[in-house]
C-alpha cells in the first residue's frame, strides 16, 4: 500500500459527485483530478439500472460499467468488483469507470428499498446479506465475468459486504472492509455496553428522511426544525415526534432504542458478525479503520477473530481518521501531519489489494505487514495555518496486536486526583458526585459520527456541541467529572493497544452510566493557554448491564460494584512534559442517551432522578486504567 503526501490536490468530491451523496460520504470520493495507476481500457456504462433478482423475488437495480476497446467492451472475462451502497449507486459512477479502466467489471447497486431497487428498505435486515449472496452468484455467471467477485464499501456498504461474506458464496474472493463490517451492534455502533447511540441513529435518520422526502411540507418541517433541537426532547415518543411522518424510519429508531436486552433481535448478521464468523468466508480480507470512527472496535474485533479462523490473510490498517475520513490529515481540530491521510485511499490502494487476490499479480500485496496503525503525538503541538492543534505521528506496522513487545500497565486511581502507577494504600477512599441526567456532559468529538462532529478536540464546552453552554469552561471544571492525571511526564510515554478501565463505584439509585476518556494534557503554550485538553479515546457502560447482556439486573444502591469500561484501542505518544489523564463521569450527550436512573424500561421513561456516584480509589477497591505501553518507535 501507498501512503502517499497529502498535497494541494487534496479535497473532496468533486461538487457534481457532492451532491448525490451525503456530506458525511463525500470525502469518501477520489480527489478531483486524481489519475494513479496507468489506465489499461477505456471505460462504458454497460447497463443502467439492470434488476438483478434475488431469492424473494426482489430486484436489485444495478449499474454495469466495463473495459473497452474503441467503443466496444472487451471480450475477455474479467474480474467483478461489487458496492452495494443505499445512498445512490450513482454517487460512485466515477470511481466505477476508473476500476473499469484498469481491467474490471464493476457493479453498482441500490440496496433494497433504495432508489431504484425494489423490496423495502430497513436499516438492519437479513435480506440485506441474502441479496449480496444471490447479485454476487449471479454477476460471476454472466459471460464478461471470469467466476471471481470482489466487494469494497465504506460504512454501510462495508455491512453488506461483510454480511454476504457470512453466507459464504462461492464466487466471493476477497473484501475490503472500510469503517464498516459491524462486529456487535449491540456492543457498539447502536447501542453501547447498554447505552443507546442516540445523537447518531437520529441524526442519520434525520438526514435520509429529509433527502428521502418527496413531500414539500415534509422537506419544510425537517428543514425549519433542527434535529439538535429534538436532542433534549428524551426519550421521544413514538407518533409524537417529527420522524413519525415516516413509519419505517420511525420504527427502526424506537426498536433500536427500547430492544435493550441482547437476544435473537440482535443476532441478525447485519448487527452480529461476531455471532457468525465460524461461516464466513476464508477469503483475504483488508479491515480499514480509525481512531476516531464509530466502529472502531468491530474493526479490531473482526480483524483478531477471523484472524484466527482463516487460514487466508487478513490485514488492518488504522489511521487517525473519523468515518469516511481517510484521505484527510486531521479529525477535528487536531492535525496529524501530511503523511496520515491516504490520498490514493479508494483508489491504487484498493487496486494493489485486488490485483493481487482477483488477479494474481505478483505486487507482494501478500508480504505486507498484518498490522499498520498510525502512533498519534510525535508533534510539536503548535497551532497549524488552520488553526489545529499539530499533534503529528507516524506509521508503525506489526506482524501482531497489540504490537510485540508491549506491556499491559495498571494505573491508578488516587484521592488526591493523582494516577500513578502505584496502588492506594488506604483501606476506605472514595470520590463522591452528584450527577443529575437534566444536565448531561456534552459530547466533544470522539468516535461519535460525522454529523456530531467526531474527532478530536480541546474537551471544552463549546457553542459547537449542544447542549453545552456558556460560559464555555473545561469539561474538568464540571462537578460531574472526576479527574485522575499523572504529573507531568519525565519521557515519552508510547500507549499502543486496547484501553481498559476497572471501576469500582456505587450509586444511590438503582441504575447509572459509568463514563471514561483517556486525555492527552497538553501544558500552557503560547498558541495554547491553559494548555489544550485532547481526548484520545473513551467509552461508556450501563449499570443495569454491568455483568449480563441478556437481560438487565439493576444496581443495589449504595453497593459498590466493579464495572468494565472498554474504551476504543488507539495509538498514541504522550509526550514529556504531558500528563495522562482519566475523566470519570455519568453521561456523554447526545452521542449516549442520558440514563435517567429510575430503573424504568429504557426508551419509555417519564422521570428523571439525580444520583450520588461514588469513585471507589482504596486498597479495597483499587480502581485503574490498563494502558498498553509499546516499545518507542523504532
């Protein structure tokens, strides 16, 4: 794989492209201008909207794109590369003649439900993998095929890719799996450890209801009425909310948020991979991720599992991106430097991959590395021309994960606000706040989705992220946030791995969130004074789900219990003169929704009560953050 320099080329998609996909997509797109790799063909828009049938009768509206000589496509059989995507199969015209001109087939198709196909669409339904299955059999039977399909796709094209794999069709020799490919949505991605994604499930409803409507007075309401306006209105209620002018978007927001319990609901392989990977596919797969996007750790999981499983190669490669941001040198207001985005991401990088497994060219595409993660802070932490923070980094790669060599090192929690690497020696200590869901920490960045401005930033309220408010203080300045940081570091500290916290905590009502960010502190600078607060990843855990999943067992109050918080894995240099830092709290807004600790069924509660949490840093119940330190950079 090329990791090329971002340059002045750099931008999204080109404005015509822009247009027919959603803004979170549209850096999804080659740069304008981009050639790579040397055109073999011409390239022809074979077939427009051809209806491939599936199982149930159902017809996938497809677009055929294919080598040509002189107006004419090429007689030979060839390789098949297939995206399934419900965001307009026509958004990825151009990327689909630039495949073809380099020796592919390539097939564009509406989901089910979608634009042009037929069926009804859901946002999560088996028949999303079964059609993949029978357009996959059917596509390499057709006589410009040569029996051998590849799948590519960003998000929710990745889910169908991943999904059709579960099935195993014979045809299908190789993916590459793009911030998508849900290992549990129950884990993460929909729900959280217990929690409901609420800001993100919403939000993108939001954004296809209003794109979907065909009515004016609908396009009008969406439009006039802000979702972030809708984000305090929690729960909502079914019929009484502005998604209720569409049952079917409606109806999938409201099972995802009241179905808590883990059961045969959330087995489907479209939310369950993990429940399926004994079936998959044993074929070369590519798991892309970042260390800021939704599925982060479905991405390692998948990766680590069929890693396992399958005797064929399976890679990963994690940059310091949001979702769908892999060609860009940032997330958020923190700047990485220009070797971190991909510029050729969806182009020569995928093309090394499937020449290789589709075409048997010999580029060693098969010696790389299993790993390849991006350390995030090798930086001098100045403000850059666009006024982000330069944290830098570097590519590291890896035959293992976490990386050979590395040490899972206990940190612990401390009455005086401290973490040191030294347990408490008092028998009773503990940290006691008062957390009332009315006022929930606001969301800053993180893995949250692109429409709640994921990334990394200063953890500051910030008029940015509802609901904060003025006067704009630090998130440490909240009494609702318990702080544990080291002193300032005497050497670069190098954390490259899965991040787990054990906390030991108590609450006075019979339900509560646990939160936990891990905070790279940057001291006071010129260009930032009173330093810059930089969160590097986090996580959340409910307690009426603490220790089951199949069902919910509340909290005895006053009781105090051990939780698990597993943060996303990241990668990341804490400099000298930095601190580690862990903030504890009950609520991360709106990207969570906000627990309103009655016990009553989630989704449908009507009250709302403060509760007393209760840090437990003793010798009795040491509570600790595990980093995984990495030998330095080599």
């Amino acid at each position: 794989m090329r990791l090329l320099l971002l340059a002045a080329q750099f931008a999204s998609a080109p404005s015509n492209l822009r247009a027919q996909v959603p803004a979170a997509d549209a850096s999804r797109m080659p740069p304008p201008g981009w050639v790579g790799s040397p055109k073999q063909y011409d390239a022809l828009k074979v077939s427009a909207d051809l209806m491939i049938p599936t199982r149930d009768g159902k017809r996938m509206a497809t677009d055929v794109y294919r080598p040509a000589r002189n107006g004419v496509p090429v007689a030979q059989p060839l390789p098949v590369l297939l995206n399934r995507t419900p965001y307009n199969k026509a958004a990825l015209a151009e990327l689909a003649m630039w495949y073809a001109e380099r020796g592919y087939v390539v097939a564009l198709q509406d989901t089910r439900g979608r634009y042009k196909s037929e069926g009804t669409f859901s946002k999560v339904q088996p028949a999303d993998a079964t059609d993949g299955y029978d357009v996959i059999e059917w596509l390499a039977k057709q006589p410009y095929a040569n029996g051998t399909v590849g799948m590519w796709g960003t998000s929710f094209s990745a889910h169908t890719a991943a999904g059709a794999a579960q099935y195993n069709p014979p045809s299908l020799k190789s993916v590459v799996l793009n911030m998508g490919g849900l290992a549990n949505g129950w884990d993460h991605g929909v729900r959280y450890r217990g929690t409901y994604e609420m800001g993100r499930q919403l939000t993108w409803a939001w954004s296809q209801l209003l794109a979907d409507a065909r009515s004016p007075d609908v396009k009008a309401l969406l439009t006039k009425e802000k979702v972030e306006d809708w984000y305090n209105v929690q729960p909502m209620r079914r019929g009484l909310n502005p998604l209720s002018v569409d049952s079917q978007y409606e109806g999938w927001y409201f099972d995802f948020f009241e179905h808590a319990d883990y059961d045969a609901y959330w087995k489907d392989p479209m939310l369950a991979w993990d429940e399926h990977y004994a079936e998959t596919s044993d074929i070369p797969m590519m798991h892309v991720g970042g260390w800021y996007d939704i599925f982060t750790a479905g991405t390692f999981k998948n990766f680590t599992e069929l890693r396992k499983l399958k005797k064929t190669p399976q890679r990963i490669v994690i940059g310091p991106w949001t979702h769908g941001g892999n060609n860009r040198s940032y997330a958020g207001d923190v700047a990485y430097g220009d070797s971190a985005g991909i510029v050729d991401f969806l182009t020569d990088f995928h093309l090394r991959w499937f020449d290789h497994y589709l075409k048997g060219v010999p580029n060693r595409v098969d010696k790389d590395p299993a790993v390849r993660v991006f350390v995030m802070g090798s930086g001098d932490g100045r403000k850059d021309a666009n006024g982000r923070l330069l944290h830098g980094g570097y590519w590291r790669t890896s035959h293992a994960w976490p990386v050979t060599g590395t040490r899972m090192v206990p940190y612990y929690f401390h009455a005086d606000g401290s973490l040191q690497s030294t347990k408490p020696k008092a028998l009773q200590s503990k940290t006691t706040y008062t957390f009332d869901p009315r006022h929930p920490v606001p969301t800053i960045g993180g893995g949250a989705s692109a429409r709640l401005k994921d990334g990394a930033y200063n953890q500051r309220e910030d008029p940015r992220f509802p609901p904060s408010a003025a006067p704009w203080l630090p998130l440490r300045s909240r009494a609702d946030v318990v702080v544990f940081q080291t002193e300032p570091l005497a050497e670069d500290m190098t954390v490259i791995g899965p991040i787990t916290v054990k906390l030991f905590a108590s609450a006075t009502t019979v339900d509560a969130d646990f939160t936990a960010k891990l905070v790279d502190v940057y001291p006071s600078s010129t260009d930032w004074p009173g330093g810059f607060d930089l969160n590097i990843t986090d996580a959340i855990v409910r307690g009426r789900y603490r220790a089951t999943r199949d069902h919910a067992v509340m909290l005895q109050p006053g009781r105090v219990y051990e939780f698990t918080i597993d943060p996303f894995p990241t990668a990341n240099v804490f400099k000298k003169g930095h601190r580690i830092r862990v903030d504890i709290s009950s609520s991360n807004f709106p990207r969570f929704d906000v627990n309103p600790n009655t016990g009553e069924p989630l989704g449908k509660n009507r009250r709302m009560v403060t509760t007393d949490i209760s840090i437990q840093h003793s010798a009795t119940y040491p509570s600790h953050i595990v980093l995984p330190l990495a030998p330095a950079r080599p």
